[in-house]
C-alpha cells in the first residue's frame, strides 16, 4: 500500500487483543518513531514497553498512585484505574526526556515525542496492528514519575494501548478539507 493511502486509512481501534507485535517487530516500530522530526537531534522520546506480568506493575502503579496522590477512596474508581492496563496486550509509555538546549524549548521536546507516537502507530498498522492514544489522570503528573522509576527531567506524554484490532474497523471520518485549511497564493 502506497504510504499516502496508508495515512488515509489509519485509525484506532475500538479494541485490542493479542497477538501484539514480537520482538523484530518492535525494533523496526521503534526505528520508525525514532525517524521523527528532532530539532537538534535531542532525542527527547523514550519508550516504556510493557506486557505480561508488567501489566500487573503498571496497574497496582495507577492504583497507589490514585489512592496516594489523586486521593481518591471510591473503590469503584480505583478498581476502574485498576483495570485499566488490561485493555490491551501491550502498553508503550510515551515519555519526554528534556535537555537544555538553548535552541530547543521544552515544548519542541514534547511535540517530537508526540510526532514519534504518530510513526509508532502507523508502523503498527503496516505490520496489520493497531493502537490506540490515551491521556487521562496518568499523564503529565510529575507526581507518577517516581511510580515508575523515573526523575524529574522527564513528562509522561501518554499511552500508547497496542494489539490486535477487536471486532471491525471503525468507519473512516471524510473531513472537508476547506474547513481547516486557508491558502495565501
Ligand atoms: C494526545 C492524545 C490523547 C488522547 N487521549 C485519549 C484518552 O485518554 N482517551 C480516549 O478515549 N481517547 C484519547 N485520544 C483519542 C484517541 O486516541 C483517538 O485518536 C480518537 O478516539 C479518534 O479516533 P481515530 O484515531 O480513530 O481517529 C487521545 C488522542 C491524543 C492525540
């Protein structure tokens, strides 16, 4: 498939099951976010990849940090964050690594991380995967970093939910193209 018709085509699924991309895999998926746009070639992306028994850290992770710093007691809701990690087979923990660089604000750190997100899911699509982006209580918290080993210099910019599309394609949004769009000429 030409990569024009692969962007037209890209969408998240409803759901994800196994099987989730093996090892080989994922280092091509990885090299392929690693070809996002990077002012000064920082190299501000880092991935977290989890599966398995990481599943089970990453939701007693959310648990205690619900319970701990959002201060919630509803059991329901913590069960609810709980369960969250296994809505999918594999989680990516998209993170920012900042550096000071005087030409490279903070900012453009976290959009090439956010470009390198766009690349993982599209590369997740050309091997027949699909994925799904989520944000919510568990990112952009300094307060999780030390839930997951990580120091200050670092953003959780999301998730990355990653299997097996579950049940059909949702349609394709048609958007018009003028809404969005004004050309100087
Ligand atoms: C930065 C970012 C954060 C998102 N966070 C969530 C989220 O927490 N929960 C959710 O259901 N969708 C979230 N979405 C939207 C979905 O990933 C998805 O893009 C949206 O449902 C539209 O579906 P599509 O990708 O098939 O067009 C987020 C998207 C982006 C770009």
């Amino acid at each position: 498939m030409k990569l024009i018709d692969s962007l037209l085509e890209r969408n998240s699924a409803r759901g994800l099951i196994e099987p989730f991309p093996d090892s080989n895999e994922m280092k091509k998926i990885y090299q392929a976010a690693l070809r996002a746009p990077d002012h000064a070639k920082l190299k501000p992306a880092r991935f977290i990849q989890i599966t398995g028994q990481g599943l089970n850290k990453l939701s007693s992770v959310f648990y205690d940090f619900a319970k701990n710093e959002l201060m919630i007691k509803d059991e329901s809701v913590l069960q609810k964050y709980k369960d969250a990690p296994f809505r999918a087979p594999m989680i990516i923990i998209l993170v920012t690594k900042h550096q000071e660089h005087p030409k490279v604000p903070l900012i453009e750190q976290k959009l090439s991380t956010a470009a390198s997100a766009q690349n993982i899911l599209l590369a997740l699509e050309s091997y027949g995967y699909a994925g799904i982006w989520r944000t919510g209580k568990f990112s952009f918290n300094n307060k999780l970093l030390k839930y997951l080993n990580l120091d200050d210099n670092n953003t959780i910019l999301g998730y990355l939910y990653v299997g097996t599309r579950d049940g059909d394609k949702k349609k394709i949004s048609n958007y018009s193209v003028d809404e969005f769009v004004s050309v100087w000429e």
